[in-house]
C-alpha cells in the first residue's frame, strides 16, 4: 500500500440532526488529511492536563465489540501525564444499550462511556437530565470536521456526545487467497455472489461464516443488504415514514426478501456446519486459517484478525466489497464514529471531561490512528489506511456510500439478534419480519415517539 497516498476522508454528512432520516446524495467528501503514519516511538505527551496530586482512577465503559487497544494507549500516556488512572470495562456488544440503561436506573454511572453515533442515543438515556452537554466547548468543536458536530447536535442545538474514532464501515469481508484458489473475483451483483459461494463449496471451504451464538453478528447481513436493497427503493422519504411510524417494516417487501435471502444461504449449506454454535472468534480463526471464505462483517473484525495473523496478513490477504443487488455491485454502508458521554452524576465527572479534551489533542489524536488505521474525523490527522478501508474510501468518492439506516432512525430495531437467533431455529420469515416490525413500534412507542403513541 502506498503511504503517501493522501486520503479524502468521508465525513462532511449532507445529514441534519433534526431528520436523522439520511443524506438526498450517497457521496461524502470532507477536507484532505495528512496520510503519513504517525511515529511509531514511545507515545507523544499532551501538554494537558496538569499532574494532579491526587490521583484518581476513572472508569471507561466500552463494548467488546471495539478495539481496546488504542484507547489503552492513550491512558499510558494520560495516566503518565496526569497520575490518574483510567479502569476500562468492556460490556457484551449485543446487549451493550440495555445494560447501559440498566446502570442509569440504578445509578452505576460509570465517569465516561463510548456509545453510538448520533442524538438517538439522547432518548435512550434522557441525556437532558443525565449527560453532559458540549455545545459551548469551541476547544472541542475546532479539532473535529463540522458535519461530525452537526450529526450530534439536537434540533434545539445540544450536544452530549462527543465524537470520537474513525468513519466506520459494514460489508463482506472475504481471503483473497480462498478466491484466488477457486478463480473468482468480487462479485458484480447477488447472483454472482451466490456463484462464488458454490464455488467455495466446492472447494471444501465454507462459503460463509455465521456467529448466530454470539447474537450480534446475523444482524450485519441486514444492515448491509439494506443500503443495497431497500435504500434505492423506499428513499429517503420511506425512512422519514419509518421515523414517523408511517410505514411498516413488514411492508417492504426488499425487507423481508433479506430474510428470505439468509434463509436461502443457509438452506443451501452456504454457512458453516452447526451455525447456530458460530461465534465471533471462530469466525476470525476460519478466516485466518484460510477455512472460510467470505464473512458479513463491521470493520471491528480488521484489528482482530491483525493481533492474531499480523498485519501484513491483514493488508494482503483481506478483502472487501459491498451486499450486492440484484443489479449491481452494490452500496457501502458506511457508520460516523462513537461518540464519548460523561453522567452529569459521574464520580469523577471533571476529570472525565479533562480526559475527554486530552484524547482529542493532535499527538493523541495521531496515536489513536497509528494504533488503530482508520478514515479520520479530526482536521490534520494523520492516518495510514488498510487495503479494505482505501476500497470503502473510494467507493464514497465513486458516490456509492451510505449511512447506516440504524443511524438515521430514532426507534431502534430492538431485539433483533434474539428474533434471528429465532429465525435460524425456525426458518420462518413471516414469523420473522412480523416479530422485527412488533419489535420496532414497541421500541418507539417506548420512547414515546411521534406516531407511535
């Protein structure tokens, strides 16, 4: 890969925070950034904050599903820097939202946390009355691309996150070496991919690769396939109906023909024997050992599959391309960064935000992403992007991006990983998008959204 390639980084987002109901153009542009890798020494000290003389130990509550690895970087050299001592807590990715809820109701606010993009999580926390509000921290704000400020702000100009890490991305994740054995290439649309799958089969590979056990990863097919699939239909304006509850899930039909396309993949013996025993770990391992072909995958899988088979594995062996349609190549779906909250209740609520300003200065900045390669979201970053990422990077110039829908929706597709674990069991899709739609309207009449009471 060449280092000096200078990377256009996908963040200036045509989205508002008052619709969260997606961009009228797929394609995202923002300011160049400086694609140098940073020095790969001891980390860079930050000139803030000033050393305390009584320490003190907060705790950062992530979910097993992100990368710990740069984070734990920048607390060396916080902890080296300030005295204070930062005890990460990592929660089980699939049930991350309703442990979270669980800790406010009782209390247990932790000093930060790492949530998902965007002013729905606000509802999910009554972040008015529970978080801290950032829209007065130009300090902040100055260091980070402006659409990123205007995705998290509310129509009434808060912000209680703040946005940090690197423009995320979903799709199929598959070994070079596994097409190159079987003489295929990425596919140019869903028919073709189903092709490749057979001939992976045939191979004594396995196709796919599923983690039904761990919950969280079947939902992946649906988020890509959804960009793909049903995006170009619906638009824009059937997700706005969506937002409003003026269209039913179980009504599109593009929707539940994914459901009937992972039914199909699994009918067929595409997946791994035993799928419902599939877990997140074997996944990497069939994967790395060359066992399994292609894998339904967000981005978190790239560092993972580096700690265990190297980087050079990574960079050469992995590759990516988006759910295909049934006429095309298909869309990428692309997520804006985690966002860093403090309980307005937090112990160490000071310290915290202290923290938070630290991790966004340009030397900790720069750590995150030599740490952790990704698209950056902080003006003059520097970062080296992966092979797979460059991919994603130019299929957003090429106009073929798009946010993820769960990103532009307030009511969240709530139990999702238990209806497909259900799904897998029984096979029956109208069980199933009838039980993801009941699902759906539950969660917002919850929240007590308009058009759900």
């Amino acid at each position: 890969m060449n280092k000096k390639k200078t990377v256009v980084s996908l963040l200036a987002f045509c989205m508002t925070a008052a619709a969260l109901a997606g961009c009228g153009s797929s394609n995202i542009a923002a300011p160049a950034v400086d694609n140098k890798k940073a020095d790969t020494g001891a980390a860079p000290a930050a000139t803030e904050p000033a050393k305390k003389k009584d320490p003190v130990t907060l705790t950062f509550v992530i979910a097993n599903t992100v990368d710990a690895a740069p984070f734990n970087k920048i607390f060396e050299a916080y902890t080296k820097q300030t005295g204070n001592k930062v005890e990460l807590q990592a929660l089980p990715g699939g049930e991350f939202d309703n442990m979270m809820k669980t800790r406010f109701s009782t209390g247990d606010f932790p000093d930060l946390f790492l949530m998902q993009p965007g002013t729905k999580q606000n509802v999910k926390l009554r972040a008015e009355e529970t978080l801290q509000e950032w829209s007065g921290s130009a300090d902040i704000w100055d260091r980070i691309i402006p659409s990123m400020k205007e995705f998290q702000t509310t129509p009434d100009k808060k912000i209680y996150g703040v946005p940090f890490g690197a423009t995320g991305m979903m799709g199929i994740y598959y070994n070079k070496d596994v097409f190159k054995k079987v003489g295929v290439e990425a596919p140019k649309n869903y028919a073709d991919l189903i092709d490749i799958a057979k001939k992976i089969k045939g191979a004594g590979i396995t196709p796919f690769y599923e983690g039904v056990k761990d919950g969280w990863p079947p939902q992946i097919f649906y988020f890509t396939g959804w960009v793909s699939n049903v995006d170009p239909v619906i638009g824009d304006a059937g997700v706005q109906k969506l937002e409003k509850n003026e269209l039913n899930l179980a009504d599109i039909p593009e929707l539940k023909d994914l459901f009937a396309k992972q039914k199909e993949l699994k009918d067929l013996g595409l997946y791994q024997d035993n799928v419902l025993a599939g877990t997140y770990d074997e996944l990497q391992n069939g994967m790395g050992d060359g066992k399994v072909g292609m894998a339904f995958m967000l981005d978190g899988i790239i560092p993972q599959l580096e700690k265990k088979f190297g980087k050079p594995f990574v960079t050469d062996k992995i590759g990516f391309f988006p759910f295909p349609s049934a006429k095309d190549a298909g869309t990428a779906l692309i997520t804006p960064p985690n966002q860093l909250m403090i309980p307005t209740k937090a112990k160490n609520a000071k310290e915290a935000a202290e923290l938070i300003k630290f991790m966004i200065s340009p030397d900790m900045v720069n750590l995150y992403y030599q740490t952790a390669p990704g698209i950056p979201i902080f003006k003059g970053a520097k970062s080296e992007l992966y092979p797979v990422q460059q991919t994603v990077n130019d299929l957003i110039a090429a106009g073929k991006s798009k946010v993820n829908v769960q990103n532009r929706l307030t009511p969240t597709f709530a139990d999702f990983q238990k209806t497909l674990q259900t799904f897998f069991i029984n096979g029956s899709v109208d069980a199933a998008i009838k039980e993801f739609d009941a699902n759906y309207k539950k969660d917002g009449k919850a929240k007590r959204l308009p058009g759900f009471e």
